[in-house]
C-alpha cells in the first residue's frame, strides 16, 4: 500500500508541475503586451491613444502579476514554457 500511494503522490506532483497556470499565461500576455508599447515609447513619441494603452496595461499587469512578484527565476521559466 506504501508504494501505491507513493506512485500516486509522485504521478499527482508531477502533473501539478507541469500543469498550466492561466494566471501566469495572463500575466506572460499582459507583460508582453506592455513590452512592445513601452519599446515603442523608447524609440520615440507615444500617441495619446497609445499612451493610455499604455497606462491600461501596466495596471492589467500589476493586477495580472501580483502573486509571481517573487517567484524563483527557474520555476518562472518553467511556467511560461508550459504556457506556449
């Protein structure tokens, strides 16, 4: 009986981790997203449209983002290649 719920444990643990965390696949979109526009701001002028998507998605990435703050670079990789 120790080993079967050693296997099941050890099969559970596995498919936790490798699982796909649709927060985190936001917070990967959201961050993207804000990336491009704020590279954008950096080459040059931003419209007034895009100055406010801008500002829109930096507060979908606070938001978005907030519980992976913290999270240790490995696992981070980990998750967001799950994502794709």
């Amino acid at each position: 009986m120790n080993k079967l719920f050693y296997i099941a444990l050890l099969s559970f643990t596995m498919m936790a981790c490798n699982s796909k965390d649709a927060k985190f696949c936001e917070c990967m979109e959201v961050s993207e997203a804000f990336n491009k526009v704020a590279a954008k701001a950096i080459e040059g002028e931003l419209s007034s449209k895009e100055l406010k998507e801008m500002s829109e998605l930096k507060t979908k990435k606070a938001t978005a983002c907030k519980d992976y703050q913290t999270m240790d670079g490995k696992l981070m990789l980990e998750k967001k290649e799950a994502c794709n």
